[in-house]
C-alpha cells in the first residue's frame, strides 16, 4: 500500500512537470522477472530520468504518465557481459601492467556493440588481454559515439591470469609483498610526520617525490596540514585498490591445479575477488568446488556441459559450483556477437541440464554486475536502479523467444516501439 | 588425544617384540623421540590434532623381507607408527580393512613423465595434484616417481611437500661412441680423486701444524668430486658389454657405485659389475640382437635382472615407456611397473628380489629410501593394498595410501571400478576367506585376450603365494 501511495503523490508532481522533458515513463507488461526479488505478474515500472522509480504489479498509473502496455512480454535486467572483448583485438602480451586500462583500444561505432546492445546486452566488462597481470577492465554501455559516452566506470576490476607455473606464483607473490612493502612505508612516515608535528621543527621540508627510494617519502607543506601518506607506485596502486575494496579481481583459472596454486600464492591474506574459469570440455575444476564455494567466491564462467576426462559422462559444473556455495555468473559461450545473441539460449540449456532458473537470471544480470562492481547501481529490477532493461516475447530461456526492444538508461535503442 | 600418548609408548613397547620389523635399539630411539613429541604436544595442545590411520586384517609384505600375515599397519601423520599383529589402534583413527588382501610398499617408479602435470621442471609451483596420469598411477600403485631428475610423491589433491628431494642423479656420458668424453670424465675423477686425497691429508696434518695450507678447489669438476664423495649418484646410459665393463672399471678405479641405465647385455659381464657395486636400472622385456660376428655372449636375455642380481648388482626395474598412454591400453607403459617386474621373475628373478627392483632400490637411486621404498617404522606410510601378488598379471590395486591416506580406491574411481567388482557384505559374505588356497586358473590364463603378455608369469610360477586368488576372480575384459 505504501507504494501505491507514492506513487499517487509522486505521478502528478513528477508528471506535470517533467512531462515537456519527456522523463517519466510507465511500462506495462506481462511479466517482469526483477532478479532481485520474486518474478512480478502484470507488472508496472515507472521509469524517469533513467532510473527505476517505482515497481509493482498492476500500480495505477496517474493519467499524463506515458504507458508503454505490452501485456504479452516479459521485462528483465539488461543483460551484462562482464568479461569480453568485443570489438577489440585480442593481441596479448606479457609484461607485467596492473595499471593499464583497456579503453584506449575502443572504437564506439565498431558494429559488434550495436549487434549485442540488439541481443539485449546492456552493459559490458571489456578486459585488458594478457598473462600475469595486464591490466584493469573498464564497464561500458555498447551505445554511444564516443568513448566518453560508453564509459560506466572504467576501474571495473584488476584482471589477473593465473596458471599453475613458479612464474606466475612468483609474480602474485611479490606483488603482495611489495604492498606489504608500500604499508612499512605508509607507517614508517607516518610515525615521522606524528613526530614531527609534535617536535614541531621550524624549517619547512620541501615536497619530496622520488619512487623506490629506501627512505620513506613525505608530502609536507605545512606543518597544520593533515598526513598525507606517500604516493604508491602506479603498477602498486591497483593492488591497495583491491585490498581496499575499490577495485574489483578478476583471476582466470583453466584447471584445478591452477586453483591450488592460487590458494597456495596468496596465502593467508583476504582478498575479495572473483574467479574466471575457462571452461573447457574435459575440465577437472569440480575436484575444488568444495574450496571454492566455501568461500563464495564468484564465478564467471561460460554456459556449458563439461565431461569427466576420458569419458562421454556430463558434468554440470556450475550446478555443482553453485550447490558447492559459489556464486555463478555466465558469460556468453564464445567472445562474438553472435554468442551474446544466442547467450540466453545457452544459459537455458544449462538450466534444462539442472541448474537453478533464478540463479541463472541472476547469472546473466546481478551476478556480472557485482563482478564489474556495479550491482548496486545495475542488474535487477529495483527502485533506484539504472533503467537497463530487454524486452522479450516470451520466457527468457525458452529457445524461442525473441528480444523484442532494449531500454538501456531509460531510453529504447532497439525495438519497434515507437508510438 | 590422552588415549594416542599412551598408544605412542604401547606401540613402540609393541614394535620392538618384532625383531624382524625394527631392531630393538630403533625402538628405544622411538620411545624417546615420543616422550618429547608428547612435551611439544602437550604445549600445543589441541592446536594441530594427529591424524592417525591403520589398514587392519591384510598380509604385509613389508618389502624388507618379512611377510606379516594378518597384520596392521598404524600411520601417525602420515608417518608409519607401528606395524605387527599387537598393534593397538586408537579410537580416532580411520581405519581401511585390509582382510584377505596383501599390503605392500607403494610402488616407486625412478622414471615418469606427465604424471605431475605438463610442467617438467619447478615442480613445487606447477604440480598438478588433479590429473588423470597421477590417478592412473596411483590405481597402478605407484607412490613416487622420479622425473626431471626430480624424486616427487603422488600426492593427490594436495600440492605441499610434493618434492622429496632433486638432482640426487648426474648423468654422464661415458661409452666407447665417445672417446674423447671418456677421456675428460677419467680426467675429472682423476683430478678431483686428488683433490680429495690432498683434501683428507691437509685435514689430517692441519691439528698439528695449522699454516698448512687448504689444497686448492678450483679446477675441479664439481660433479666429479660430487659423485666421488657420495653425495650424487653417477648414471651412465650403457647396454653392450664394452660399455658395461668401461663403467664398471671407472667405478673400481675411483669408488663409486655406478648407476647404469639399461645395462642389456649385463648378464654378460655380471660379476664385473657386481664387484664394481653397480646398480642397473633394466626393461626385462628390452629386445637386442647379439652381434653375430662376435663369439662372445651378446644380446638380449630374460635372465638378465636374475643373473645380475645372483652377482650383486642392484636390480631396478622400469618399463620401457614412462609415460601414462590415454590412447589406449598400451601395456608397456609406466601403469605396467609390477608387470615389467614380473618379466624379471619369468627371467629367474626371486619375488622379493623383484618387489625390490620396483619399491626400495630405484628409492635408493632417487635418495629417497629412508622415507620410502618398504614398510618400517619411521618411513612415509606410502602402501598398496592388493587383492593378489603384486607381481601377478591379474592382480588390481585395491587402494592406494600416500602419506597416511587413501589416495586411490578402486570402486571409487571409474578406471577398474567395474572388474572384479570388490563384494560387498550382502553379495558375497564369504567370498574373500577359506577358499581357493590350491586353485590354480591354468584355463583363466588363457580366456583373457587383453592379457596379451603370452610369456607372462604363469600362476605355477609362484604357486603358495595367492591364497585368495580364485577361479570366480577372472577379469569380466570390460
């Protein structure tokens, strides 16, 4: 009731005078599956200035509110294909560059964004390529003329490839150990600057900034001025924004092993990350989903059957990830547009296979979305939450539904629906 | 944790009644080390819990010898605790009932590839605990393995303490093929054999006159004097006599016990070898021609393993490929260790003689024989559990144990879950006990085509040594 109550008082004071801007939009259709909450029959969402402002079922709408009515579809999240690198190369190299960002590789028209943003794809993590540690992936709208305007967030998550090799395990552990290195010397000055200020000296320091010295560096300009830790070494940086919680972690694995050695690298230490796993056809990964659901880690992870090594028997791996405790979040089959096309397809045959349907929803929305770090922004349908959503004729795994429209920030940029 | 204090000194007191398992003063260092291990568990309290494992009830074959019928066999963190028939077992240990089945050393295999991941080097950081190879291998029993000059455990799922120990081997080239190498290495040893003579002169001379000088290191071939001072073991790759005697001379000449890879024609020359202390690492199976145009003896022969080891030469056995073929069964790979060993036995070799050449000697040659390569108080608890003679044809690993704890079950893994199935109580309550002590299976020999060995070891080759073997037991062949 409460909400039928705003939305009474919000309709005629929103409406009056948005309504010259064009803002404030109901829709009406059939079905919603939120993702975050249960699925809503004949729902009502009220849309303005890109957000969502109001979800319920059969909400009356107040009259001069635009209705968009299509009683026969069904309305869920845009799509977010959080690992990807569409409409880029896949060159890759090996050096070692937390701090590089993929976007100075992307070309906005390239036609694959227009193809998936069609297929209902709202929202895409395009990720540095390389082994070791390449860089950070940046999230994107795949609509819009420039960079600028694609741009969601560019610090989406520190991606890292990780095989089982001393290589690898030497390169994660030392990069920790130099943040362990950078926190000695965040403390180190910090108890001079404490000392200082209470001895207060008479002469004025002057501003040092010399990376990889020895001694610990300050940032002084007046002795009232608050502490300023010493600045951390750019291909540093990226790893206390993981510690910090600022920024996402991506880890690739391909196998078992690699996820032994990951857990041996990093040790004790408390990470927030994610897991990318490669599926491929024999894949040996359930041997650890014990390990890796009693985490709850995050999964992304292609909609695919694997089978036991040497033999025709099928095994559902994310069923088996998810029953384990992890959280799954799909990516499209192949990196293609027309993966991202037929991505719902894929997702259902996993469900056919066994796998939950509300948690495959969530694979394809929420579940990306926290991955790229922006699940409270995006990825179910929810008051206050991005008006990215994909319209479709029918149920979203059946194989024959169709995307009818696409809304992405409250706008449809794909669709027959103008009126 | 009271209960395994006391079990600790029990089960040393236990140990010592067993004069062919420990010697009486092994014991007593066994019941000291206890005491101080219950002081340091005392201050640890609960911290780190022992984890204790006993396979009960099976016919120990600890690869020293001794054949303990009926015996258990207790683990203490992975470490053999105690075996013999007075074992007392603590409540909390997890126990494998080994009933009518024999227990052996896990098999140690001086050569593998592939059965750690597809790494060859660097094994700490890149073993793959997780592989179908390293499972195959441990189904054929197989507990450690050598690669990349490497001794590793098959530890399965777990990628700690993977490495026991590198580099213990140093190949050298030194045939006939290659004068010149032979030249160098006689060059090597000689020069570091006088350094170490001048070395062991200065440390004796130098408690009286201390201005002596320390001979001078440089110029010596760090291997050389490696091998000279029995740190390393020196491996050659020789098979025809020649070869053989060479190596054998250099060994005499200098003191060291040569390592010698193939070692065909050994029989030959087996006396040779057998003063010089040689080991040989042979493929019964190995097939070479004798030189027609020589009069001497030559080629190839059965007998080979046997007549070494009648003249002292340390036998160990290998398969002639070391890898795990997936393609298909190949049955010359390293899943075939007991079977290679087998062709030793059909050769003349004793059955204790041939376990040897498959658990403690290539533990030997990889420097790893006091923790593995035979069941003794003290060592890794490393064992497999059969349900017939090792060396037999027909025989499966029923469990594999790697450090205290099943690494391999047979009806739990899909490779041999499906022959021979184990019974289980309600079909076959008596099945494993009181039968078959005279059955032979001449006919069962015969009936399974995938036995393609046609030479190998027929049952009346060791007759006494399979009680539990039945007629009922023949592989099903899929």
């Amino acid at each position: 009731m409460t909400i039928l109550t705003t939305i009474l008082a919000l309709a005629p004071a929103l409406g009056g005078v948005s309504e010259p801007s064009g803002g404030l939009l109901a829709i009406k259709v059939g079905r919603a599956e939120t993702v975050s909450g249960a699925a809503i029959e004949h729902a009502v969402i009220l849309v303005d200035n890109g957000q969502i402002v109001e979800v319920g079922a059969d909400l009356p709408v107040a009259r001069g509110i635009p209705v968009f009515e299509r009683p026969d579809w069904v309305v869920m999240p845009g799509l977010v294909s959080c690992y990807t690198r569409l409409g880029v190369d896949s060159r890759a190299g090996q050096e070692f560059s937390p701090e590089a960002s993929p976007t100075p590789e992307i070309f906005p028209r390239h036609p694959d964004y227009k193809e998936v943003l069609e297929a209902g794809v709202t929202t895409i993590g395009i990720y540095p390529p390389g082994t070791g540690f390449p860089g950070h992936a940046a999230a994107l709208r795949p609509h819009g003329a420039t960079l600028a305007e694609m741009l969601v967030d560019e610090d989406a998550y520190l991606k890292v490839y990780f095989r089982a090799n001393a290589q690898a395990k030497k390169q994660v552990r030392d990069a920790w150990a130099k943040v362990d290195e950078h926190d000695e010397k965040v403390k180190k000055a910090k108890e001079k600057f404490d000392k200082d200020s209470k001895g207060k000296s008479s002469e004025k320091k002057d501003e040092e900034k010399k990376e990889g010295e020895a001694k610990p560096e300050e940032k002084k300009d007046d002795k009232s001025k608050a502490f300023v830790p010493p600045e951390a070494d750019a291909k540093i940086k990226p790893f206390l924004q993981v510690r910090d919680g600022e920024l996402g972690m991506l880890v690739s694995l391909s196998q078992a092993a690699d996820w032994a050695h990951w857990a041996d690298a990093i040790g004790e230490r408390k990470l927030d990350y994610a897991l990318r796993v490669v599926m491929t056809r024999e894949i040996d990964m359930f041997e650890v989903k014990e390990e890796i659901g009693k985490r709850g880690l995050r999964v992304v992870m292609e909609p695919q059957l694997s089978l036991v090594q040497g033999t025709m028997r099928q095994r559902n791996l994310a069923t088996e990830l998810a029953a384990a405790g992890a959280k799954i979040a799909f990516k499209p089959r192949n990196d293609t547009a027309g993966d991202h096309a037929a991505w719902l397809r894929h997702v259902g045959e996993i469900v056919g296979a066994g796998f939950s349907r509300d948690l495959a929803l969530k694979a394809v929305t929420l579940e990306p979305a926290a991955v790229l770090k922006l699940d409270k922004k995006l990825g179910s349908i929810e008051k206050g939450k991005t008006a990215n959503f994909v319209f479709l004729s029918g149920d979203p795994f059946e194989p024959s539904t169709q995307v009818m429209a696409v809304m992405l920030d409250g706008e449809f940029v794909s669709g027959e629906v103008k009126e | 944790m009271k209960l395994a204090q006391r079990f600790g000194a029990l089960g040393a007191l236990a140990l010592a009644a067993f004069a062919f398992v420990a010697r009486p003063a092994l014991a007593q260092d066994g019941e000291k080390k206890d005491d101080k291990k219950d002081e340091a568990a005392k201050d640890k309290k609960d911290e780190k819990k022992d984890e204790w494992f006993a396979v009960t009830g099976g016919d120990v074959y600890t690869g020293t010898g001794a054949v303990l019928r009926g015996a258990t066999v207790l683990s203490k963190n992975g470490v053999i605790e105690a075996l013999g028939h007075d074992v007392e077992v603590p409540a909390e240990a997890k126990t494998l009932d080994a009933t009518g089945m024999r227990v052996y050393p896990g098999l140690v295999a001086i050569n593998s590839s592939g059965l750690f991941g597809m790494a060859a080097g660097d094994f700490a950081d890149s073993v793959d605990p997780y592989n179908q190879r390293m499972l195959l291998a441990l189904a054929s029993g197989i507990t450690t393995a050598g690669q990349s000059n490497t001794a590793l455990k098959l530890k399965r799922r777990d990628i700690k303490n993977v490495v026991l120990r590198e580099r213990y081997l140093a190949t050298l080239s030194f045939t006939n093929s290659n004068p010149s190498g032979k030249r160098e290495w006689v060059e090597k040893f000689d020069k570091a054999a006088r350094y170490l003579r001048d070395y062991r002169e200065w440390e004796e001379k130098k408690r009286d006159n201390k201005d002596l000088k320390e001979p001078n290191a440089s110029g010596v071939d760090s291997t050389a004097r490696a091998i000279l001072e029995g740190r390393v073991l020196a491996r050659f790759n020789s098979s025809s006599r020649e070869d053989l005697l060479e190596v054998a001379r250099l060994a005499q000449r200098f003191g060291f016990r040569p390592v010698i890879d193939g070692c065909v024609e050994g029989w030959t020359v087996a006396d040779e070898l057998g003063r010089a202390g040689a080991y040989a690492v042979v493929t019964p199976r190995d097939r070479r021609d004798k030189e027609e145009q020589l009069v001497r003896d030559g080629g190839s022969s059965i007998e080979n393993a046997a007549i070494l080891h009648k003249s002292g030469v340390q036998v160990c056995v290998i398969p002639s490929t070391t890898g795990v073929d997936l393609g298909g069964i190949a049955g010359r790979d390293i899943l075939h260790l007991p079977i290679e060993a087998g062709f030793a036995v059909r050769g003349g070799l004793s059955d204790q003689a041939a376990l040897e050449s498959i658990t403690i000697v290539p533990a030997r040659l990889l420097g790893v024989s006091h923790k593995v390569g035979s069941l003794e108080k003290g060592k890794d608890c490393d064992l497999i559990v059969l349900d017939g003679d090792v060396l037999h044809y027909q025989s499966l690993v029923q469990y594999t144990v790697v450090e205290g704890k099943v690494a391999y079950d047979k009806s739990a893994e899909l490779f041999y879950a499906h022959i021979r199935p184990r019974p289980t109580d309600q079909l076959a309550p008596e099945s494993r006990q009181d039968k078959g002590e005279s059955d032979e299976k001449p006919e069962g020999a015969k009936e399974t085509p995938a036995d393609k060995p046609a030479e190998g070891p027929k049952p009346e080759d060791k007759p006494e040594d399979k009680p539990e073997e039945k007629p009922e037991e023949k592989p099903k062949d899929g």
